[in-house]
C-alpha cells in the first residue's frame, strides 16, 4: 500500500509578542515514512506531520493551521502552517497550558496553575491578544470554540457542559444530566461531545451530537468500548476508541451518509490520548508509531 508523500518542516522564528525564552532548537527534517504492515484502507491519506524528539499532543486544525501541546523544554502551545511547511510556537509563558480548541480567530487552551484550578483561556490569533473564558476555584477545562461560542466542562474532567458567548459574555447550560459530559467539541451550531456514567470499558459510551440553536441532542455512536476526544466538522465526526488497555484505534462517521470509517486501525503503536481534530476534509490525531508522540494526518477524498 503507497502512503501519501509527508511534509518537511522548517522552524521559525519566535512570534515578537511572545515573552523571550532560550533559543529551541530546529527540528529536522522529516524522514520517508516506512511501510506500516496490517493496515486498512484508511492509510492512503496518511502522513507525518512532526518529529523532534520530544513528545507533541493534543493537535487541532483549522483550515491550514495545525496546533498543538509541545514538551520539548516547556510545556507550550506550538503550530504548523501546511501551506509555508513551517512550524512555530503560539503560546509560551510559565505554568502548563494544553491546547484545547481551535477557529480561524481564537485558540482556546487550558492554563493549568494548580492541582484541580484550570482555567479556560483564548487568544486572539489576529489580534494576539490572551484573555480569561472561565476561572475561579473551580476546575474548568476542555475548552472549545466555533467562533462565536466556547463549551467547556465545569468540575473535572467529566462535568457539566456550558456554553460561553464570546459576543455577548454569557454562560449557557448545554448538557446537564445524570451521567457525565466529556471532551465536547463544536463547529458552527453543532457540538458533539461524549456522554457516560462514568465508568471505562465494559460500560456505555455514547457520542452525541447536539444543535446549540435548537436544543435537539442525537446519539450518533454507541459502544461499550472507551471511546473520547470527539471532534466535529460540516461533513464529518472523528473520535479514539480504545477496545483493549493501552489499543486504540481512531474512527470516524459521515454525518450525511451515517458511514462509520476507521482512519487507524487498533494496535499497539496508539494510546487512548490520541485527540483528533477536523477541519473540512483534514483530520489530525497524535500516535505513537515511532515510539514517541507525533502528529499523524489523513485526509478524506
């Protein structure tokens, strides 16, 4: 099976509104991608996106912009622009900040002060401004944004689901029920988000997709495998599933056509924290097929 040709990268320079830090050092190249055995009809659209040493999580895209979480040295918010090929960090400053949601204008991550305080913070990639969603004592976290709204979850990782205006400045309850919201995800009056009662394999997970204009909710999926980190686009869902410890596989469902499609299929070289992201037809995941974590791709025809 022949894999699409991967990209190169080549570093930036720092963004100058960002506070000054030691020199990073470049990263290479990227190699040819060997030939991976045992694959599905999936890996055609496959290709390499990062490969320093260090780890690299939590990716999202939009349009021809991908983010991510970055540990080489710091735990920071980097990017990669696919057009130019060049990669570049976005947010760094003291403390741990994971990067959660991603529009053309805003990009929502977790500023992460103390045990059990998150806050949900955005900065404006136009204007590059940072400022506050939702803070306080308690723990808010796994923001995300359309443009228009961020929905978080308040009071761990498996709270309630709120909505804020950015316009307007208002919280709103989406998802309130007995069972617990998880890793929700939105693009334009769509979010999907995943509900359970709060226990692992074995239990019921459903995905659920929800209007924020009309209230109307649809399970979409439903499994008792560990399923997580939804992501959501006009025209498809993409989601990690994890039928076996420490398997995982990344799947995906055509919101027009109701097609279930997996992108990876399970094995070893994936852990539950693979996080994809979507933007059109550009779905991203992290996966450790090198033995550390980078950034996989797959593009839909």
């Amino acid at each position: 099976m022949k894999f699409v040709r991967i990209f190169a990268i080549i570093p930036l320079f720092v963004i100058p509104t960002l506070p000054s830090r030691p020199d990073i050092p470049n990263t290479p190249s990227l190699p040819e991608m060997p030939e991976i055995s045992g694959q599905s009809h999936g890996d055609d659209g496959l290709f390499q996106i990062t490969t320093d040493p260090n780890q690299q999580t939590s990716p999202l895209v939009n349009r021809d912009l991908v983010v991510w979480t970055d540990w080489r040295g710091f735990t920071d918010i980097w990017g990669y622009d696919r057009k130019t090929k060049e990669e570049f960090p976005i947010i760094q400053k003291d403390g741990i900040q994971w990067a959660t949601g991603l529009s053309s204008h805003y990009l929502i991550y977790s500023d992460d002060k103390n045990i059990g305080e998150n806050d949900v913070r955005a900065y404006d990639l136009r204007r590059g401004e940072d400022f506050l969603i939702a803070g306080g004592p308690e723990n808010q976290g796994n923001g995300v944004t359309n443009g228009r709204h961020v929905a978080y979850i308040v009071g761990g990782a498996c709270g309630d689901l709120r909505l804020y205006d950015i316009r307007r400045g208002k919280i709103i309850p989406v998802a309130d029920t007995d069972g617990f919201q998880d890793t929700p995800k939105v693009f334009g009056n769509n979010a999907a988000w995943i509900d359970h009662i709060g226990g692992g394999r074995g239990t019921p997970h459903k995905l659920v997709v929800g209007n924020i204009r009309s209230g109307k909710q649809k399970v979409l999926y439903e499994t008792t495998n560990a399923i997580n980190w939804p992501a959501i686009s006009r025209k498809f869902v993409v989601w990690s599933e994890s039928p076996a410890p420490h398997r995982n596989k990344v799947m995906a469902a055509n919101l027009r056509t109701g097609e279930i499609i997996e992108l990876q299929p399970e094995g070893p070289h994936q852990n539950s924290n693979t996080m994809p992201s979507i933007s059109k037809d550009l779905a991203v995941w992290q996966a450790w097929r090198t033995g550390n974590g980078d950034i996989y791709g797959y593009l839909f025809e």
